[in-house]
C-alpha cells in the first residue's frame, strides 16, 4: 500500500496560537445508509459540545480539533460537517484510492455534489493506493463503472477505516453494533480500534436520541467470545483525552519562574549568533526559531533539570534512609541506652522516606522530568534542523517505534513539538548558502552534541566507578568480618552492650554494611548511571563519525543526507533513553 499526502497552506490567522493549543484528532466511521441522517447529525452535534463542555469545564487550554474522515455517504459527512460547524475543525481527508477511482463510488448527482462541497474544505488529503494505477494488476474500467473488482475496493475499504483510526484519538462511530455485513466494514474497524487504545463513542442509528456509550474491550467476566462491551461515556475530561490533561498540566506548570525562562532563552539566544555570525549567517535565518521554538526551548529544559534534581535527589534520599533504619534497629539491640532515641530514630527514618515516596509519585517527578527532557531535546534538534527542512522540504524524519508493551512518550508530547517546529519551518528559503548553514549546524549542533555526551560519559564513569568501589569496600570488609566470625571473633559480646565492646562492633558492621552497600547499589541500579556510561560512549563513537562524514562531504546533497541520518539517530536515541527511564519509577525499598 503506497500513500500520498496533500498538504494545504494553514490558515494564519488559525495558527499563531497553535503550539499553545492541544490538537484534538477525532475520527469518523459508520454506516453509509442511515434511516434518520437529519436525527443523526443532531446527535452529533450534541456529542461534539458535550465533548468539548466536558474537556474544558476545568481546563485553561485551548483546542484545535481535527477530524478524520473518507467522506463517504451518510456517517463519515455527518461527522465531518457537524465537526467543520459545530466546533471549526480542520478537515482532513482520507480515501482508500486515487480520486479519480473513489469518485466513482459516488455515482448518483446528488451524492457526488455533497462529496465535492466537503472534500473542497480540506485542509490535508491522504490518498491510500492499493495498487499502483500503471501496474497490469489493475483492470481494465468497464464500460466506465469501475476499475478495481468488489473485493479490492472493499479491502480498500478496511485500509481506509484503519487508517482513520491511526490518525485519531476519539474514533466517533455511527453503528448498529453488529459485526460487518462485508469486509471493509464498520464492524470490522472496531476490533482494531480497541486493540490500539483509541476511545471508542458509538452512536446508535437506530435510536439517535439514545445516550452515546463508550465501545470497550470486552473483559473475561463477561466472557471471552465477546469482543466488546458498553459503558456511559464519563464526564470528566480524563477519560476522554489523557493527552489533552497532560499538556495542560505541562502548561500550567510554574516550578520555573517566568524571570529565569527569559534569562536562559536570551543566554541561548546570543550563543546561538555567536556561533552563526562565525559562519556568515544573519540573524534574520534564525527570527522563526526564535520566536517559536527558544522560549519552549528552555522552558522545557529548565523543567527537565528541576525535576531530575528532585527525582535524584529522593531516590538516594529514600535508599539511603532505608539503610538508616537498618543501622538504627541493629544499634537497638547491641547498644545501650538510650533505647528510645534508637526507636524513634528508626521509625522517623521509615516514616520520612515513605513521605519522600509519596511525595514524589503525588508530585509526578520522574514522569514530568522524562516529558520535559523530551521535549527540550526534540526542540534542541530542531532549532538547527529547520534550516534543512527550509531548503529541502521532501527530507522527512521516521518516528521511532518500539514494541507494544514498552511504554514509549505519550502523543500529545511529538504534537506538541511538531505544532512548534512546523510554525518555525513556515518562512521562505534562507538567502544563504547551504555551504554556510551547513558548517552551522556541524558546529553548533552535532559538535556540541559530541562535546556533551563526551562529557557525559566521563562525568557518568567517575560516578560510577566510585559507587563500585564504595560496594566492593563493603563487600570486602563484611568477607572479613565473616572470616573473624569463623575463627571465633566476635561472638563474646556483653549482654548488656556497651559502645566499647570490640565483639558487638563487629556484630554491628557485619549487619550494617550490607545494608549500605545494597543501598549503594540499589541507587546505581535506579538512576541507571552504568548503562547512562556506554549510551553516551555510543553517542560519541556515532556523533564523531557524523562529524567527520560531514567535513569530508563533496556536495550539499550529501551533507543534508548526513544531516538527515544524525537527526534520525538522535531521536532513537532520545525514545530509547525514555523506553530505558519509564521504568526507573522511584519504587518502595523492601
């Protein structure tokens, strides 16, 4: 299946605000031939405002909507208009084949106007082609009815509606909630749709007036030939988007001052034309990146240090405190008096590192430091990679994948960024010379990368190999501790103890060290400082060829490509290190 994009100008009016709002992609899919199409589009439309009512009754941000649809007769027009009227979506249209080939499902006049009114207000198009129109596959047109057979056009079908569904976060269905008659059709969307997560709100076009209901995996308990099930739909706005919640959190979020942001964004900004004037670049090429991508930039960055310094900082906090608990019951029993003071010191200590814990899961800081650390890296890349998408529009970055059972950076965080960088890329080509801007980006941005990751890793070596060698201290002191114990040391302690006593010091460290070093370990273990060691060594080996690649590159043409590949690698890189963290949540020492 090959596919092909349209791309229409954004209107700008409709996009200055745009990396403030949350785009809200809802998807349209349902019958064809609908008994009631004027009692359907009203409940549409009233679905439409209570979605919109429920998600922005507590919330501050704004929403650009999004609709999806092939626009084929009855439910995906009903859905698209309600949405272009009801809440000023954006059209985006989708069609299982060439134009030429699905208009000719619309042969009746009426029908066809209605699809060329709606398709007229587009803004992107999406053709998906089953084969390719020069292939001797495809048949001949018949009399001029059509060109591909039932069962092609019905699997185009399918792809379509799958492809809707990948598009979206809200899958609207107008649905009997039968299984399809045919393939291609809308009972045969839903399974995919489930098994992707999306939200699922179905309207029944039997009785428009009934209450819209969720459409939910169905579970074991209510038996496991059952696909599906129905719930109310909430009316709160996080069960309807998580990614709407998320960026309104990210949003409000004032752990930075405002002062501080202005003061990094501007020290960011004179590096920048530092570096650029040295390579004869004006400051006009960089007005967009400024404007739009700096001030998140650093916002985004800010974020990140303050909450890794808090995640850090409880994590050691929490083993260590745990480790102090140890060491405080081992002295209850082999020291003297005061007993108490022992007690409480073990108990304050559990006590404290369990509010630690709660703190930083209630306060989120390990999430919010891995949101915040994406988006400043994915906008650190771009302030220098919009130079290439100015002068050659056809480069397009892959996003990375991984599997499913790997929790990989939440949605709402790429669309975030790429509403950003999209703004930044909307001026003409640079007056420049690639040459020029090209040495820019080798020096401001892969060579800064390379400098930080070498730093990096020999920052990230020295941290760990001296908690190493603080557990194998420990290690070889509890092994000798063992050894005296052998030989008969240390077993003569006094029955009342006394701080003196050489037998229960021993006692004491044989319990208590191991205590510590598990600590130690257990610390190294969470903030996977070893593997953070080899990441960045690999990041030096690849980042120094990119280097050397684009300094002995001939053409423009070979140093975009080598661009290209380096910001490939560092956005694998940037989702590998989220796959590796998301599961580094600080957890309850037992």
């Amino acid at each position: 299946m090959s596919i092909h994009q349209e791309n229409l100008p954004i209107n700008n009016a409709a996009s200055t605000a745009m990396e403030e709002a949350y785009e809200l992609r809802i998807g349209a899919v349902g019958h064809r031939n609908l008994a009631q199409p004027a009692a359907m589009d009203a409940a549409v439309r009233r679905l439409l405002e209570r979605i919109s009512r429920t998600l922005t009754k507590d919330h501050a941000t704004p929403i650009r909507w999004i609709v999806a649809s092939p626009l084929a007769k009855g439910a995906d027009r009903i859905i698209a208009l309600a949405a272009l009227e009801v809440v000023q979506a954006r059209l985006d249209v989708i069609t299982p084949f060439s134009l030429e080939e699905y208009r000719r499902d619309f042969a009746e006049q009426e029908d066809a106007a209605e699809f060329e009114d709606l398709f007229g207000r587009r803004e992107n198009l999406t053709i998906l082609s089953q084969l390719d129109p020069k292939s001797s596959e495809l048949p001949a047109i018949a009399d001029g009815l059509e060109s591909l057979t039932k069962e092609q056009r019905h699997r185009g079908y399918l792809q379509v509606g799958q492809a809707v569904v990948d598009a979206v976060e809200i899958l609207i269905v107008i649905w009997d909630g039968k299984p399809a008659a045919g393939l291609g059709g809308t009972g045969d969307i839903i399974p995919y749709a489930l098994a992707r997560g999306r939200i699922i709100i179905r309207l029944d076009p039997n009785d428009p007036a009934a209450e819209p209901v969720l459409v939910r995996l169905g579970s074991e308990k209510e038996g496991l030939e059952k696909e599906w099930t129905y719930a109310p739909l909430p009316d709160t706005a996080v069960g309807l988007s998580t990614g709407y919640i998320e960026l309104d959190k990210y949003r409000r979020d004032d752990a930075i001052s405002e002062s501080d942001i202005s003061r990094n964004s501007e020290a960011t900004r004179r590096w920048l034309y530092g570096i650029a004037s040295r390579h004869g670049l004006s400051e006009g090429l960089f007005e967009r990146v400024v404007k739009y991508v700096l001030l998140q930039y650093s916002r985004a960055d800010l974020l990140a240090n303050y909450y890794h310094k808090r995640y850090t900082r409880a994590n050691v906090g929490l083993f260590a405190l745990t480790a102090f608990a140890v060491t405080a019951a081992t002295a209850q029993k082999l020291f003297p008096a005061p007993l108490a003071l022992w007690i409480v010191a073990e108990l304050t200590a559990l006590v404290v590192a369990l509010a630690w814990l709660r703190r930083s899961r209630h306060k989120n800081w390990h999430r919010k430091w891995l949101e915040s650390r994406y988006i400043a890296e994915h906008l650190r890349t771009a302030m220098f990679t919009v130079l290439r998408q100015l002068n050659d529009q056809s480069f397009k970055t892959e996003a990375p994948s991984s599997l499913r059972y790997y929790t990989g950076p939440g949605h709402w965080l790429s669309d975030y960024c790429g509403r950003i960088i999209r703004e930044a890329c909307q001026q003409q080509p640079p007056r420049e010379s690639q040459e020029q801007i090209q040495n820019f980006i080798r020096e401001a941005w892969i060579e800064e990368q390379l400098h930080w990751h070498r730093k990096n890793a020999k920052r990230r070596a020295v941290e760990n190999y001296r908690i190493h060698r603080a557990g194998q201290l420990f290690f070889i002191a509890t092994l000798i501790l063992g050894f005296l114990h052998l030989l008969g040391l240390g077993h003569h302690g006094t029955a009342i103890g006394t701080y003196l006593d050489f037998d229960d010091w021993m006692t004491f460290f044989a319990i208590v060290l191991p205590a510590w070093g598990a600590a130690i370990h257990a610390i190294n273990n969470q903030l996977e400082i070893g593997r953070m060691v080899g990441r960045s060594r690999g990041m030096v080996e690849a980042l120094s060829e990119a280097r050397d690649k684009l300094r002995s590159a001939q053409t423009s043409t070979a140093r975009w490509k080598i661009i290209l590949e380096t910001e490939r690698l560092l956005h694998h890189e940037q989702y590998e290190w989220w796959v590796l963290l998301s599961f580094r949540e600080m957890p309850l020492p037992t």
